[in-house]
C-alpha cells in the first residue's frame, strides 16, 4: 500500500483518479481548493483536505508523511474560460512551484505533473489536418497565451527538480478528457460536454437549433477518462522522463463532434456558427508514437463510445435540474 496524495482531487480527472488509486489498495489523501460540497467525486475512504495549494505552507501540509504526488491542481477549463482567464491560469505556476519544493524536502519518492497540449508551437496548429503533435513540437516555444505558457514552464520545473535534486517526476500532456462527472456548463466545460449539453437542452425545451462556437471545421482528439486514469498511472510509474502526449489519436472536427452526439440523441438540430467566440487553434491531435514506444499502449477507446456514456451522464443532470426547478418530486405526477 502506498501512501499518495492528489492534487485537484475535487476536479474531473482528480476524482476518478482518487477512486481508482483507493480501489488498488492505496491510501490516498484528496486535496482541493474548492469547497468539499462543491467537489465533482468525493470518496469515503479518502484524507479529503480542503487547501489553497497555491500557498508554500498548505503544499507542506498536503504532502507530509506520504510517498507520491499526483499533481493535477489548476484554475483551468474549457477555451471560453483559458481565452478569458489568462492572469488566473499563470497563477497556477504557484501550486506547482510550492508542491515541488514540499515534496523535495519531505521526501516524496515519485511527483506526477498533469501538462496539456496547449504547451505546443500555435504555427503548428494552424491547419485542421493537422498529421499530430509531436512531443518536440512543444519548441521553439510558442504556446497557448496564458494557460500554455504556465504548463510548458511547470515542465521544465519539473526537469530540473529531477536534474537538481534528484525528485523522480514525469508529466504527461492531456489532449481533451471527457467523460462523465465533469463540468457540463457554467462556462468551463470542454466541447464534448458542452456540445452534448447544448443538445439536450434543445430537446427538453423544444429549440431547433445549436450555437457553435467557430466555423465547425477547427479539429481536435478527444480522450475518455478511463484512458487517461490508465495513462497516467502507467506514466507515473514508468521509466519515461521526458513529457509525453497522454491523447487519442481519432482526429474530429467539431462538426464531427456534433454529428456525433446528434446520432446518439436521435435527432438533428440546426447550426449556428457564432465566428467571435473563443474557438482555439485550428488544428490539433496527438500523436502517439512515443507512448505506444514506451508502453506498447495508447487511448483507444472510440470517441462514440465514450460520447455515448457521457452524454447519458449529462442527460441524467440537466433533467434532474429541470425537474428541481420545477419542484417535480417523486409524488408528482
């Protein structure tokens, strides 16, 4: 049994992770900034702490006493929130800095950095077929303004922590998580979650039509949470030091995207392209050479399958809100 602590455990991807680490066996402490209310998972079975990691001595506190880190704090979310949030995305750079200090000097044996795909080169990305980002793309250095630019520097923190002080670290770039329970609106959700929202919504209320952001043709890959809980384990105990793309290699355009979840809905919408809203790089997809190198793996599980279980999920949700809302209870008819 190890003893491992997850940052931004109160976030979509720390409370799957959280669960998974306690279904091995592990004891793990659950640490975020958010109320523990406001938590998208909470597991029983964790040290749940509600810290503001951005603060040197809270990153001591999380991290005494345990054996890992999985470091997947940040104020991030989906292009609407990173295109407008640029100063609250780069103070993120302190919950890294703090937490590799905290595990150097208590003698953390393993540190996990969650990096993203927006560390790599915009002029890479200016074509919707886009043949996929390799690791080297992420140099000459010219990344998403803001968000990027935190995540790209908190790597080579990492590197030198490793170089330095001889901390094990590894970092793996997320290339789009969806899945279920995580964040369907309220203005951080990610294309997959707002597409099947957006849906839905025109099915419970009637409207024949769907807002979407951009022309519909900029493309992305979309990875489903249970590939990433896989990835990340195998990459944090892995012998892989350099960062590596932690991706689906199943390229869609967000039209795609939107075919997609009007299939599993079963009915077809009218389109809206609203051209001045946060739409991102034109072209973006993981390459997965390296990973399936190293690991002889890589994300597999088809964008439809994964969209289909998320949509359920969000489906569930927004119903359930539109019955509160309506004070519908079991009684009513």
């Amino acid at each position: 049994m190890k003893k491992i602590v997850v940052a931004g455990a109160g976030g979509f991807i720390g409370g799957h992770l959280v669960k998974e680490l306690i279904k091995k066996g592990n004891s793990v402490r659950a640490v975020d900034l958010k109320p523990l209310n406001e938590w998208y998972q909470v597991s029983g079975d964790a040290d749940n702490l509600v810290l503001d990691l951005r603060l040197r001595e809270n990153c001591y506190k999380a991290v005494n006493g345990y054996n890992e880190v999985f470091n997947l704090a940040a104020d991030m979310g989906g292009m609407g929130f990173i295109e407008n949030n640029k100063a609250a995305c780069m103070i993120s750079v302190l919950i890294n800095t703090h937490l590799l200090l905290a595990s150097k000097d208590c003698g953390i044996d393993r540190f996990f950095y969650a990096s993203s795909a927006c560390v790599y080169n915009g002029e890479k990305q200016t074509d919707p077929h886009n043949p996929g980002l390799i690791e080297s793309d992420a140099y000459p250095a010219l990344a998403e303004d803001g968000y990027g630019w935190e995540k790209l520097f908190s790597e080579r923190m990492c590197r030198h922590f490793r170089e330095d002080f001889g901390l094990t670290t590894r970092v793996a770039r997320f290339h789009n998580v969806y899945g279920p329970c995580g964040t369907f609106d309220g203005g951080r959700e990610k294309a997959p979650a707002a597409i099947s929202r957006k849906v839905i919504e025109a099915g419970i209320t009637g409207k024949k039509e769907i807002v979407i952001w951009g022309d519909g043709l900029q493309t992305r890959s979309f990875m489903y949470i249970d590939d990433c809980i896989k990835g990340i384990q195998d990459i944090m105990y892995s012998n892989i030091e350099e960062p590596l793309n932690l991706g689906s290699s199943e390229m869609v355009s967000i039209n795609q995207l939107v075919d997609i979840v009007e299939d599993i809905a079963g009915y077809k919408l009218n389109r809206i392209y609203d051209l001045k809203a946060p739409k991102g790089v034109r072209g973006r997809n993981s390459e997965n050479t390296l990973i399936k190198k190293y690991l002889g793996w890589e994300p597999s599980i088809p964008l439809r399958k994964g969209m289909k279980k998320t949509y359920n999920w969000i489906s569930e949700q927004v119903v359930d809100e539109s019955r509160r809302k309506k004070g519908y209870n079991k009684f009513n008819k």
